[in-house]
C-alpha cells in the first residue's frame, strides 16, 4: 500500500472513527487518497473547522445519512458539544429554511439521544 492510501485511510479513521478496508477501484481510490488522503490532510484547517463546513454543506443539500454520520462522529470525535451541535442545527436553519433545518435539528438529536444511551449503557454494565 502507498503512503498516500495509507494516509487517507488513516485520516478516515479519525474523522469518522472506523477503520476503513482497502477497496479494489477507482473510486475508492479517488475518495481515499485524494478527499481523505490529501484534502483532509490540509493543515490550514482544523478537523472541527473541517466537520463545521461540512455539516453546513450537507444541510444544505438535505443529505440525511451524511447528516447522520457527521452529526455522530462530531460528538464522538469531541470536535462540538450537544450544545454546539443544538446551536448549528439553530444557525443553519436560518440560512437553509426550515425544512432542511428541520432535518439537522433530527439528526442532532438522534445522535444525543444515541450517545446518551450508549452511555447509560455502559455505566449500567460497569455497575
């Protein structure tokens, strides 16, 4: 494997948090080495910057499982808090109108509701 498949997959991992197969075609390749491997990997911004517009763009176009996995992964990641996320869903609906922002604001909430679970979860077994 080249570096460059190595890094993108690597930079897959951290933004969404599961480790990625290294996928025969074309395009796999262009979707792990050129977005993950040298878009992602840009140092002038930050995963959260990064997370932020990416959440903005989704919205906008109405994309509910993108809107999904970003919205989980950004809690996961710690890049925004369930108050940043709530404040996004606020902001972006002012922009995108309030159907699509409707949308954010489910998934927002479907991925707090999915985190505060887990969470419970674990302390019971942990008890």
């Amino acid at each position: 494997m080249d570096e460059l498949r190595r890094r993108g997959l690597d930079k897959m991992k951290e933004v969404y948090g599961w480790d990625m197969p290294d996928i025969p075609g074309d395009y796999f390749k262009y979707t792990i080495d050129h977005l993950f491997g040298t878009i992602w990997t840009r140092p002038e911004l930050s995963m959260r910057d990064r997370r932020l517009l990416l959440l903005g763009a989704v919205s906008a176009l109405g994309l509910d499982e993108i809107l999904e996995i970003q919205t989980s992964a950004a809690l996961k990641n710690g890049e925004l808090t369930e108050a940043e996320l709530r404040e996004v869903a606020i902001f972006i609906t002012h922009y995108v109108g309030w159907p699509l922002g409707q949308r954010v604001n489910k998934h927002v909430e479907m991925a707090v509701a999915k985190r505060n679970e887990a969470r419970r979860t674990k302390e019971s077994s942990d008890d």
